[in-house]
C-alpha cells in the first residue's frame, strides 16, 4: 500500500521481529518510540513522534513474560490515548490468560475477561488477534474483536508437504470443529482426541506448576496413517506427549507431525518433544521461538495476514473476506 500518513505501527518489545515484518509488507516505517524499564521493573514509554489524528496500531503479544508484556502494552495504549490518536488498535497476536476464560471450581477468577475489561478501559478501540484458546473471549469484549487463524497457513504447509496417508488429529473434542476447517482444505480424514485434567499440577523446577493432561482415548481411524496434530498453543507439550503416546498405541505410523499457533515452550517442552516419533514442530511466528529449539522446530510466518487485516482495517475494509 502507498505510504500514509494517517496510520501508524508501533512495535512493543514482546516481538519486534513481526512487528518489522508487518510493517515491511505494508511499506510503512515502524513508529518512533522509546521504551525502557527502571531498576526496580517498571515499564516507561515514550511516543517520539506525533500520532495526533492518526491510526495508531501496537503489536504486542501477552506471550512470557505475560504479566511485563501485558502490562508494557497496557501503558502504551495509554500513552496513545492521551497523545490524542484517532483510534488505537491493540494487535495481539498471542492473546495470554486466555486459558482462564471460564470458572472451573468455586472462586476461581475469569481473567481473560478481566484482561480485556483492562485493555478496554486503558483506551484500546479494538483489537487484532490470533486463534483465541477459545472464541467466545470475543464476547468479552465491548469493542470490536478481529479474529485471525492460521488455518491458511497450515492448510497450505501440509498441502505442499505431500505426506502419503495423512489424518489430522485435533488432541480434543474443544478444538475438533477448528482441526477440520484444516482436514477439509487438505482433503485428509479427521481424528479426535478426548482427553481430561486430572485434579492435580506438576510443578516445574522453576517453581511454577502446570495442569496434568490424559488423553484416554482416540475417536477415528489412525492405524498406518500419518497423523498431524493441530494446536493453538504448546506450553510444555505434555497434551501433545500425551496424544502421540495414544496415537501410537492406536497404531499409526511412528511419523507424527504437531503444528500450533503459538509455540510458547515453556519449561522442558524441548526434551519433552524431542522424540524420534515426533517428525517435525510447526508454529507460527505470532510469539518468538525461544532459544534452544531443535532442529525440527520451524516456525511459519503469519505476518502478511496480520498485514492484510491491519490495511483493512484502516481501510474500512472486510476482514472476513481475506480467508474466503
């Protein structure tokens, strides 16, 4: 798009990397800002720029350190609002806390509900995202909400791969409707996974914890095939050790390929997925990979759909049509 000077892209610290991208594909120069943090944590921006009038769009994943990103992001729509932008989208391609979307035992809070009553009430005018953990956190907002998906992206690597007897694995029943808009593009059969959490955590050597995950059994056909296990995101991968451990005693061939969205990998996720069952990671590049990652890890890049929202959106324009 020919340069204009009513838009504007800024890039937090949490991915300057797709930020750069982003604005390459747009032929728009990131915005002036600085952004440095006290001695003692705290975050300070600055706009060395003016964005009067203009459109103003932050790139910011809440990938680790959720709570320093989050917060980073929460100040420079602030700093936005009070340089009087005309409006300010908050684009988040990893939207973290979005696993809290629902109370599960008495007293438990629903934060991604209260993250976005934050971003909202910080001045954010809408938002940009990617493959929510769970769509109705749409609704939890009382301004606009783009929802992007890498399916595209996905449907298209594995198309092009030609892996011989493919199926697609959804780990569980939740993300089955989102594996087969991917099965269906591919022309490849669905599996599904349904798994549960026991009531209990291991806790890493770090001092955080994670939920323990079970896959009991698999719903379709695998045996001798190919699986591909579609994600939206990888934490530790212990649902995705535990659906290889099922698929395998389903009988499918020892070849299985994982793909999400966000590749977050955190704790022993690289030895935990470091298995010779295991042919190859997939992830997109919404949260950098973190250092250390395997060969077989590669990650895809989802910047040109980001772009294209981006333009729309200053445009007017229909998002919905960019992934008909």
């Amino acid at each position: 798009m020919a340069a204009d000077d009513n838009l504007k892209i800024f890039a937090g610290t949490a991915n300057p990397e797709l930020a750069r991208d982003i604005a390459d594909y747009l032929h728009v120069p990131l915005g002036k800002l600085q952004i440095r943090r006290f001695s003692d944590g705290e975050c300070y921006v600055k706009f060395e720029e003016s964005v009067r009038g203009v459109d103003a769009f932050v790139i910011q994943p809440t990938c680790p350190p959720v709570d320093a990103n989050l917060m980073e992001l929460l100040i420079l729509i602030d700093a936005l609002k009070r340089a009087s932008a005309r409006s300010i989208t908050a684009v988040i391609p990893y939207y973290g806390y979005a696993c809290q979307e629902k109370k599960d035992a008495p007293r438990e809070p629903i934060t991604a509900k209260l993250v976005a009553d934050i971003l909202t009430t910080a001045g954010a005018n809408r938002v940009v995202t990617m493959d929510l953990h769970a769509g109705a956190i749409q609704g939890f907002f009382n301004i606009p909400v783009d929802h992007l998906t890498a399916i595209p992206t996905f449907s298209q690597y594995f198309a092009n791969k030609g892996l011989s007897n493919m199926v697609f694995v959804s780990p569980d029943e939740g993300r089955a409707k989102h594996v087969r808009q991917v099965s269906s593009r591919v022309g490849a059969p669905l599996a599904v996974g349904y798994k549960f959490h026991p009531d209990q955590r291991v806790e890493n050597e770090d001092g955080t914890c994670h939920p323990v995950t079970a896959v009991t059994h698999i719903a379709g056909d695998v045996a001798g095939k190919t699986p591909v296990i579609i994600e939206d995101m990888i934490r530790t991968g212990g649902s995705i050790v535990e659906c290889v451990d099922a698929l395998l005693e389903h009988g499918c061939r020892p070849e299985i390929y994982v793909a999400a969205t966000h590749g977050l990998f955190t704790g022993s996720c690289f030895q935990n997925l470091d298995r010779p069952e295991i042919k190859e990671v997939v992830v997109t590049d919404t949260v950098p990979l973190r250092i250390g990652a395997p060969d077989k890890f590669k990650v895809l890049s989802v910047s040109s759909i980001f772009a294209e929202a981006i333009r729309r959106v200053h445009e007017d324009q229909s998002i919905t049509s960019l992934f008909n």
